[in-house]
C-alpha cells in the first residue's frame, strides 16, 4: 500500500473509513421501488405474505435444489420461479 505524502489532514475532522460516499446512492427504499417498477415492467408483481407448512417448504427448496443441478444455466431458478411454474401449471393450463 502506498502512503500518500501530498493529502493534507483537516484538523479536527476525522477520516471515517471505507469507501467516500457518491452523493448518488440510492436509499434502500428507492432501490426497492426501482425493481418493482422492473419487475412490473416484466409483467411481474408480488403476493401478498402467505403461510405455507414447513414440510412444503423443505419439499419446494428440495426441488427448486433439484433443478438447478439437473439444469446448467447463467440463471438458476429461484424458489419464487418454482412457486411460478406451479402456479401456472395448475392455474392456466387448458381444460
């Protein structure tokens, strides 16, 4: 690491450590609002929270496990992928 002689100390001022901050940065709330505009753009939105028994859950996350080792992709699928292929499957299916 380089010691840098020709910076000046500010008395009084401490440095804090870490990266200098942009004055861009988003807050976490924009953050979130820009990807539910994406999303919504993708012709995606949210469920409202649900509760769902724990064996579903482990039998969702051993699928969703299953999957992605069967499958070489550049985008894993996700629990939320899972749930809407399911979805789907029993929802939109023609009778």
């Amino acid at each position: 690491m380089r010691k840098d002689d020709l910076t000046q100390e500010l008395p009084g001022v401490a440095k804090r450590p870490g990266r200098p901050p942009s004055g861009r940065a988003l807050t976490g709330a924009e953050r979130q609002r820009l990807h539910r505009q994406k999303k919504a753009a993708e012709g995606k939105g949210t469920l409202p929270p649900c509760f769902v028994g724990e064996d579903v859950l482990e039998a969702l996350a051993a699928y969703v496990e299953r999957q992605n080792a069967n499958t070489v992709t550049d985008k894993p699928m996700t629990v939320g992928d899972a749930v809407e292929k399911f979805l789907r499957d029993r929802l939109l299916r023609k009778r």
